[in-house]
C-alpha cells in the first residue's frame, strides 16, 4: 500500500485535456507490477488554483475519481474504511482512498469538512509546503517570511472536528510549530504519510527523531517519501539502499509497527512550475523509486539486512490496515 501519490491531480489534469480511463491507461499496469492493492491519493490544488479555485478543483479531482471508477468496469473502487480495504483480499480491484495535502479547498469554512467526508476523504492532511487558513507549512527550503506560526484557531477547530469524526491527521508538510500544536489539540493516532527522518537528510520537510518519538507514542505512522532531496543529502547517494536507511532510522526509533511507504511519486508527471519549487541546492527532482514496480528492489534491500517477511508485510501495508481499521468517530462510536 502507498499511503501518499497525488494520483488524482494527475488523472483530472489528463482527462481535462479529453483522456478517459486514465488510471487503467497509463497508472495501472505499474501498480499491480509492484504488488500495490491499495493507494492513498492526495488531492493537491497547484498554486495558481488558489485561493479562487480551490474548491473546485478538489470537487473536480474527487468527480474524475468517481467516473474512472465506473468506467474501470469493476477494476477499481473507492476505499472509506477498514472493511473497504479488507475486502481487496477477496477481489481484483486496485483500492483508492482520498487525503487532503492542504486544506485550500475548505478555505476558512469547518461545515465543508463534512461534505468531503462524504465523499470520501478520510486523511486531513492540513498543508502542503505554503500558509494557509490552518497552519503554516515547511518549506523546501528556507524563504523569507515574517515570524512563523502554527495551527491557527480555524486550524485548530479542524483537527478537533477531523479527529471527532475519525479522520487521520497528516503532519507531512506541516512546520514544526504546527507540529507540536497537532499533539496538543489531538489525542489520538496522527500520521505522517511522507516524510523522512531529519537526522538523516537536515531539511525542514523531515522530521526530527523526538517528533518521530511522538507519533510512536501515539500509536502513529510514517510513509517513507521517496523524493531523492529528502532520501540522501546527494543526489549519487539518493538510491534505494539510502530509501531504506531512512526505515532503519524510525524503525530503531519507534518500531517498525510505524513504519509504512509514502513514495509521493511525481518525477513525470511535475509541470515546470513545480519543480521549480522543488528545486534545492541546485539539485533537480527525481524519486528514488522507479514507479511501484520499483518496489522489488526495496524488498530486496530489507531483505539483506535481516528484516523478515512478516516486518517487510508490515510496511508494506499490513501497519496501514491496523491503523485505518481502528479509526472510528469518537461522537457516535
């Protein structure tokens, strides 16, 4: 399972342009080479969205999910819970569930929280790397600003709200005040779908080892991200084996019960703009995994150093499925 791939901005970008059966056209043979049965799409506004068009792109991603399912003709499905995910084990299809990676799309309004329930979302990821109504995020890399902040009174309203109704809180892309603020308004499980260890790669998008501390003791779980910037501190380094040192790190930290895999893969299918943004040091873009179908290589590597199959399972999905199955809306049980 890929708990992080902004599968949904890339499909509504395509059948924007006329595509239709996108995912089954151009994303689904990679998935199932690598063994995936389960992917977490973000829903990711791009800047030049906001703060206008934010809620109608999202709608629009969400709308474009819900039409290549049905013409997928049953190789595909929409994943809200536990038993959704559980009941892959007894058929084909390839699972789809929302996140957010930023709350744009609700801009500073706490009733739409509920209708994107409905329709499925169940990851509030509160930003992506930009200031929004919730939070400040991390940048890619330093920028200047004015003095940072965390959740703001909106942000924290949603997270009380988010975790009321079950719904997991992602602190990928959060800075670290906002960090520290999801732990003192929540106390329930919080993720973070994809981000490494800080330890390994000091950038702001990674997380310090008391932060990973923290979402151990909470029962938590970390997505690797493997985007080479956040992978290795160089780019001849950023390979699958620095992939894995980044699961050693957190497993020794907190267990590998809280470890999972949060590719965020998106080398080909960036616009320019994008990678731009993402550009640090000089160092252009690129994930460390070669598609889903590179995940073979990362068994290969755990394998070598003595993980065992039933760890590898783990990470693999076995440590999602735990998490999301115990999810429940803590107002009606």
């Amino acid at each position: 399972m890929d708990i992080h791939f902004d599968l949904m901005l890339f499909v509504e970008r395509r059948r924007s342009s006329g595509h239709r059966n996108v995912i089954v056209e151009h994303f689904l043979d990679d998935i199932r080479e690598g063994g995936f049965r389960l992917i977490v799409s973000s829903i990711y506004i791009d800047d030049e969205y906001i703060p206008e068009m934010a809620l109608r792109k999202a709608l629009d991603q969400i709308s474009a999910l819900y039409q290549e399912i049905e013409e997928s003709e049953g190789r595909l499905c929409l994943c809200k819970n536990g038993a959704d995910i559980e009941a892959l084990k007894d058929n084909d299809k390839i699972g789809i569930m929302l996140a957010f990676e930023g709350v744009e799309p609700l801009y500073n309004d706490i009733n739409l929280l509920d209708i994107f329930y409905e329709l499925g979302v169940r990851i509030v990821g509160l930003n992506w790397s930009r200031r929004n109504y919730a939070a400040d995020g991390s940048f890619f890399s330093p920028k200047r600003e004015g003095k940072k902040g965390g959740l703001t009174p909106f942000g924290v309203e949603l997270v009380e709200r988010a975790e009321n109704k079950g719904m997991l809180i992602d602190v990928s892309h959060l800075n670290d005040e906002g960090f520290n603020d999801v732990f003192e308004f929540t106390d329930g499980p919080v993720i973070a779908t994809h981000s490494n260890s800080r330890a390994i790669v000091p950038v702001m998008r990674n997380l310090k080892d008391e932060q990973i501390k923290k979402l151990g003791r909470r029962g938590g779980l970390i997505g690797i991200n493997s985007a080479n910037k956040f992978t290795s501190n160089e780019d001849a380094t950023s390979n699958v084996p620095a992939y894995v040192d980044h699961i050693d790190r957190i497993a020794d930290l907190i267990g590998i019960e809280h470890v999972a895999l949060g590719f965020d893969l998106c080398d080909t299918e960036l616009t320019e703009d994008t990678k731009k943004e993402l550009t640090i040091g000089g160092r252009d873009f690129f994930n460390v995994v070669k598609g889903h179908r590179g995940t073979a290589d990362i068994r290969g590597e755990m394998e070598r150093r003595g993980y065992s199959a039933e760890q590898i399972r783990q990470v693999f999905g076995e440590n999602f499925i735990h998490l999301i199955k115990k999810q429940k809306k803590k107002n009606h049980g």
